[in-house]
C-alpha cells in the first residue's frame, strides 16, 4: 500500500507542477506582449519628443529664449 500512496503522491505532485508551469507560461505570454506594447509606445513618444524639440530650435531665436525678442518691441 505504501508504494501505491507513493505513486498517488508523485502523480499529485506532476500534475501540480505541470499547472503551474502552464500558469507560468501564460504570464510570461501576457508580459512579453505588454513589453511590445509599451516599446511601441516610447519610440511614439520619442519620435514626438524629437519632433517637438526640432519645431522649437527651429522658431525664432533658434529655440533659445534669451535670443527671443520680449513682445513689446
């Protein structure tokens, strides 16, 4: 009988291992398609940091306000 509860034993164990293996899984699924997702959404924001600063460094006084005329003159 013992051998039997043994083998019940190891059989239990597997099939926990094997559900969290598969849980595991699916987590790791889940963040690496979050990954993508928030990768994709930097190079967005970078390209529109870059474009910003290229719109300002281009406006009047290249970007840099101590080059800007004050309003009144």
């Amino acid at each position: 009988m013992s051998e039997q509860r043994d083998w019940e034993d190891i059989q239990s164990r597997l099939a926990f291992q094997e559900q969290a293996v598969s849980e595991l899984s699916d987590v790791v699924a889940r963040q690496a398609e979050q990954i993508d997702r928030l990768e994709q959404q930097l190079r967005a924001l970078a390209g529109k940091y870059r474009d910003l600063r290229d719109t300002l460094e281009e406006g009047p006084g290249g970007g840099n306000p101590v080059n800007e005329r004050p309003p009144h003159y």
